[in-house]
C-alpha cells in the first residue's frame, strides 16, 4: 500500500469501513512501511480486559512521538489499563467497540508529581500529558474509569425530606485512594479531545491546567449522581479553550473554572482567560457551569452560550445547585463574563453571584468581580432564590441582566420576607449558603452598577416576599419587570440602603400593597418611570428612617407616597 493512500484511507474515514481484521492487516502493512498508524497489539496488547495494556499502549504511543507524530490506533476491544501518557504529535484514536478501562487497582497507575498525592485532584491518571503539543485524544470509543470502585458508603445521618432543597447526594459515598483527575493535561499546547465517551470517573474527570490553545468537542462524560468531588470538565489557569457540543452528566460541577495563584506545576501565575464554551448540556447536582474555587488568580473574557442546563425528575439532594455560579472569594478577579442562550430545568438556583473574603490578599483585601452580563435565560422548576452579593465595602460591580425569564415552583413564607441574612464574608460559596432570602425572584446586596431589564419572575403558587430585594446597592436600574402572580403580603421591589435607582416601565400585579417598598436611613434618589401601578394600593412605601424626598414618582398611573412608621 502505498504511503499517500493510507493517509487518504484514513482522512476519508475508510478504516472505519474495514472489517477488525482488515483494518489490523492494513495498519500492520502501513507500519512495516514506516507510515505513522500504529496498532497496540502490534505491542504486546490483548485487548482482552483482563491483562494489563498500560506497556504496550504507552511504547506504541512513545514510537509514534519518536518518529515524528502518528496515530496510535486503538480497534474494538477492551484494553484494561493504568497511566497512560500522551506525547506531543500523537494521536489516540479509539474506534468504535474500543474500551480502555481504568483498573480498580491504585498501584497499576503511575504517580505524577506535582499536586499533593492527597488532594481533590492528586497524583494518580488514567491518561496523562505534560509539556505536550499538537496532541489528540479522538474516536468514538469509550474510557470507563470504574470510579465506584472507589468509594465507600459515607455513613452519614439522612436530612428530613423537608430539607432535601440544602442537601447534596454525593455526600452519601467518601473517596478511597483513587484515580483523580482521570485525564490531566498539563501544559500542553494545541490540544483536541473529541468525540470520545468518558465514564465511571472515580474522582476529577477532565482537567486542563496552564494549557493554551485547547479544542474539547463531541464529547460525552456520563458519572453516577452519588460520586464524591466528581466534576466534569474543570479549566485551571489556561487559555484560549474552546468547548463545544458537549454532553456532561456527572455529580459535581459539570464545568468549573479555577484560576491559582500556586497551582501545583507552576509559580507562574496565569490567568484563566479566553474560554467559550458553547451548545452543551449540562447535568449534576453541585453547579453546572461555575467559576471557582480556586480563584487566587484572574477569570477573563469567558463566553458561555446555547446551552442547557437540566435535571430529570429527581429528589432536590440530586438537582443542581446553581445552574450559573460565578464565585471570587479567594482574593482573585473575574472581569469581562457573558452568558447569553440558557435555557436551565429544575435547577434549584439558576444564577448566583459571589464575591466574598475566604482567602484574603496579604493587605487583607477581597478580590473583586465586574464587567458580568447575562442575557436571554429561561429557567423553569426552581427553588432557590437568585442572588448577586458582595461583602461589606467590597462590591460587585456593573452587573447586566436582561430578558430573563425565572420560575419558581416553592411557596414562599411571610416570615423569610424578614430574615436577617448572614454576610458570610470568610464562608464557602455555594447558592445554599444564606439560607431562605427575603426575596423570591433576586436579592442583591453590596453592589454597584445593576442592571435589570425585562426580568419575569413567575411563581407556580403564592408568595408573601417581594420578586426583588436590593440591599447596600447603588447605581440601580430596573426596566420592563414583569411578576404574573404575587402575594398580597409585600410590596414587588424592596430597596435598603439603596442609592441612585431608576425604576420604570415595570407593572404591578392585582393587591400588591406597593409597588416599592423603601427602607434604610441612606435610600435615596430612587426614581419611577413609566410604571402600569394601576392595580397596587400604592406607589411607595417607606419606613420612618427614610426621607420623604428620597423618592420621586413620574409619569406612572398612580401617584401616591405613603410613609410608614415599623
């Protein structure tokens, strides 16, 4: 056979048309020739799934690097196996029926120094690369990983039912020593993943670590609900990373950004920039697609798009937390966020946002978050409220959400409408972490620069909160808000300590007993537009410790100002 007719063959995809043994006879054929396709079993390999492949899989990949690049072609087959190391110019392709299956047993894998042994992510791979470029890992077969193997029943005492909306299902099973992350790449450039099934990870499934110029695309990640710290994709400190067409269904964060100031193969501190990551569906029952932690470094220019976001029929312990969670709380950054095109379903909360202060700089400061625009967002089968929420003299700032449509399937009580919420400032982030807000639609707190526009927040049953409540926020915009149903208990907007707002071209629902309710000794300058309050007894209300010109009230169909004394 001659040289340019295999590669023809193979770029036309014809191999996948030969029958196993013909396809072993022209591979054996074009690599007595010297042309780059290699076999495993040309090796040593038995494809059998109970002898060991690691050696020959690995000196077939090592040839191919040696001699210039090549592809390692992996027939059908089950190729049981430990660390498998990736080498720049070469290409893994698993056909059709190719299984490579991670072994249960921790001593057939080969440490990787770097990371602490101990770790979420540790020393222990399935397919590992470092310093590698122009690699792929391709086909349509499958990499099953065993990972219940390495869990234990956790023991733990079961939440009631009833507080099953803050419970996790991973919190079921604990880790033994494992395999974690199950492919790392570390430092690699030009890297592709596509098409592959990945399965059964026991630990951290996909890690990208200061790697630039990375094409994941086609790929599928299917993890059991219950696995402990089972992620799906996590992106650390690398660039220009472009995710697509990806299905991930996993137990923890689906897809997770981490940007470490110390990250365990480098002192370099690298920003996690230029990500997009577009047309996915995402499953867990931690976060779907989140930012930290880490966040010791920097998250810029990141684009999440034309994705979905869901849950099946599932107990609460097994929905997602958040379907978007953008969490900077270890005295990092994140600027230049846009996520437009979600549709989310059963998520207990669809958006949440969090600057806080666990690991503070060395002057003791907070990171900051800015620069954050979320559009056209569908989410239905909620529980928890959406919230935006800085910390004490540390706000988020310039925050855009528009043409957001969120509905909530819980009542909400009269009694968290008065909740006093905890600030949490040195806290884990996570969508649960305050507990029932006052709020049911979004609660803001410690921001400047928001932006709300054509929001609808829909209710499945009553509701005794306000659809919004804003705390310590300044430069305030909300246009076009639409809430169907509501309470009679409260009024659709609370603002404290509210600075600078403009509130127009919103309509009030049928008893509401304000469209605004105003609080706080520093609320002022609140502005309403254009407003249908035809239906709300008033306008404004306003506790005894805000002043009677804090608010004006144009062009609406009803005037009214009435001040209250609490």
């Amino acid at each position: 056979m001659e040289r340019r007719n295999a590669i023809q063959m193979f770029g036309a995809g014809i191999f996948g048309a030969l029958s196993s043994s013909e396809t072993r006879s022209s591979f054996k054929e074009t690599a007595e020739q010297g042309i780059p396709f290699l076999l495993p079993q040309s090796f040593g390999a038995k494809a059998d799934g109970k002898t060991l492949d690691t050696v020959a899989i690995n000196t077939a990949i090592h040839k191919a690097s040696a001699q210039g690049g090549g592809t390692v072609y992996v027939t059908a087959g089950t190729y049981l196996c430990g660390t498998i190391i990736l080498e720049s110019r070469v290409t893994l392709y698993l056909e059709a029926g190719a299984v490579l299956l991670g072994s249960k047993n921790v001593s057939d894998y080969t440490p990787q120094p770097g990371p602490s042994p101990h770790s979420d992510a540790g020393q222990l791979h399935l397919i590992f690369a470092r310093d590698a470029e122009d690699v792929t890992l391709a086909g349509p077969g499958k990499i099953d990983g065993q990972g219940p193997s390495f869990w234990v029943p956790s023991g733990r005492s079961k939440l009631p039912v009833e507080e099953h909306w803050r419970d996790v299902a991973t919190y079921d099973f604990k880790p033994l020593p494992r395999v974690s992350p199950m492919l790392e790449f570390v430092s690699c450039k030009r890297l592709r993943v596509e098409q592959v099934r990945i399965e059964n990870s026991s630990g951290w499934t996909m890690r990208l670590i200061n790697c630039d110029g990375v094409v994941v695309d086609g790929i599928a990640i299917k993890n059991p609900v219950a696995g402990p710290n089972v992620d799906g994709i996590d992106i650390s400190n690398s660039s220009n990373v472009r995710i697509a067409n990806a299905l991930i269904d996993t137990a923890d964060d689906a897809i997770c950004l981490k940007s470490e100031v110390h990250n365990p193969y480098s002192t370099e501190n690298i920003v996690t920039r230029n990500i997009t990551v577009t047309n996915c569906m995402l499953s867990s029952c931690c976060n779907g697609f989140k930012f930290g932690t880490a966040g010791h470094g920097g998250f810029e220019n990141v684009l999440f798009s034309n994705s979905i976001i869901f849950n099946n029929e599932v107990d609460y312990s097994e929905r997602v937390i958040a379907g978007i969670a953008i969490e900077v709380v270890d005295g990092g950054w994140a600027e230049g966020i846009v996520m437009t095109g979600i549709r989310m379903q059963r998520t207990r909360t669809p958006i949440f946002l969090r600057l806080g202060n666990r690991t503070p700089n060395p002057d003791g400061r907070a990171g900051w978050m800015k620069g954050v625009m979320l559009s056209d967002i569908h989410a239905t089968g909620s529980i928890l409220t959406n919230s935006i929420t800085g910390i004490p003299d540390f706000n988020i700032e310039d925050v855009t959400l528009s043409n957001i449509h969120i509905q909530t399937e819980e009542p909400g009580k009269h009694e968290w409408a008065t909740r006093k919420v905890p600030e949490q400032v040195p806290a884990y982030p996570e969508a649960r972490m305050f507990g029932r807000l006052p709020s049911y639609g979004l609660y803001a707190r410690h921001v400047h620069g928001l932006r709300l526009r054509d929001l609808v927040f829909e209710t499945l049953t009553s509701e005794e909160r306000p659809a919004i409540q804003c705390d310590d926020v300044s430069d305030l915009e909300i246009s076009g808000l639409r809430v169907p149903q509501h309470g009679t208990g409260s009024a659709v907007i609370a603002l404290h300590d509210t600075r600078t707002a403009w509130l127009r071209t919103g309509r009030a629902p049928a008893g509401v007993p304000a469209y605004v309710a105003l609080s706080g000794a520093i609320t002022d300058d609140i502005l309403l537009t254009e407003n249908d309050l035809r239906k709300a007894t008033n306008a404004v209300s306003m506790t005894s410790d805000v002043s009677s010109s804090a608010a004006t009230v144009a062009g609406s169909n009803l005037v009214v100002s009435q001040k209250e004394t609490k």
